[in-house]
C-alpha cells in the first residue's frame, strides 16, 4: 500500500484542496480496490463498516496504538485545547458545505472530530498537546478499480509537534498506515465481493 505523490492527490477535485489550503500536507498514501460494481461511495463503505477504529488493525499496529494513547494519558498530551471548537476547521466551512455533510460537523467520533463527510469524501481532525492534525479519506471510481486515498495533514506547532511526529513518523510510515490500508482492502472485499 504505497505513500503516493502529493501531485496525483493535489490533482484530485476534493474539497479538501481549499479548505485546508495552507496546512502543510503530511503525507499521502492509496490502495487501489477491486471493482466489484459501479456505484459504490465512500459513504457507503464507511456505513457499512468499513473503517472501525483500531479493533481491526494487526496486533502489532493495534499494540503502537494502544501504547501510544497510553503514554499519552500518563502524560496528559491527549487533552483537548479549551478553544478546540473555537479553532477547529469546522469553522471554515460554508454553509453549502454544511448542508452536503452526511453528519454534523463538529461530532465526535473516538479521538477525532469530524469536519465533514461527503459522498466520497471526509475530513476528520484531531487537536490535542501534541498536534492538530488531520486526516482525509477519499475514494474515486476509476475505469477499472476505485482507489481510496489516505491523506494525513498537520499544522505546525510548538516544538514538541516537531518532536512527536519525528518520534511517531516511523511507526506510522512502516506499521500503522500500511495495516490499516491492508485492512481498508479486506473490508473492501468482505463488503463487496460476494455482491
């Protein structure tokens, strides 16, 4: 599941794109899907189950998660900022935008918010001592496949933003994001395969 060129992302029409235009893009990463049918949405395949937290990742990238989100209660770097709402990217959506979301900007879900959720498109964000950061997922049909884009934006911050994500870069790159792109691969196919 490879980390793919800003280029082809950047090329896509997402809305993404200007919403979080001077936000420094991460990284990106793809995973190309069978085309089992015409039709099928990211919304759909979220609906459906398609992506669930950690329950479903190996046990090795499930075990980095867990002590990640461990460390960070002892040491108090998941706390939400007070004014998390105030400068969330939420606050940057039109009101068209607002009114295409299948859910309500601003819910939580786990460790995240979500910003917007499109047909084919999400935004979720996360604000918390170490980072404010956010993560895109996004799935486009093609002629022959879909391919369901992973794009992870962060905002720089103070010094222990730099240091975090020097620390965790590896872990992600190697572990984490591949695991989860196996495993965005075999709900695929759980889901849709059988028709």
């Amino acid at each position: 599941m490879p980390q793919i060129s800003p280029t082809e992302f950047q090329a896509l029409p997402l809305r993404v794109h200007t919403l979080l235009a001077e936000v420094p893009l991460h990284d990106v990463w793809a995973v190309d899907l069978p085309k089992y049918r015409d039709g099928i949405t990211l919304f759909e395949f979220l609906h459906q189950g398609g992506l669930c937290g950690t329950a479903r990742l190996p046990a090795m990238a499930r075990a980095l998660m867990s002590l990640r989100l461990f460390l960070g209660r002892i040491f108090r770097l998941e706390d939400e900022p007070n004014d998390a709402l105030a400068a969330s990217f939420v606050c940057r959506l039109t009101p068209d935008d607002c009114a295409r979301s299948l859910v309500v900007s601003g819910t939580r879900e786990g460790l995240f918010r979500a910003v917007y959720r499109f047909k084919n498109e999400q935004l979720l964000e996360i604000q918390n001592r170490t980072v404010r950061a956010a993560a895109l997922n996004a799935l486009v049909e093609r002629a022959e496949s879909y391919r369901f884009y992973f794009a992870v934006y962060v905002r720089p911050g103070t010094r222990i933003s730099r240091i975090y994500m020097g620390l965790i870069d590896p872990f992600r790159k190697w572990i984490v994001y591949p695991a989860m792109l196996k495993t965005v691969r075999t709900r695929w196919d759980q889901r849709f395969a059988a028709g």
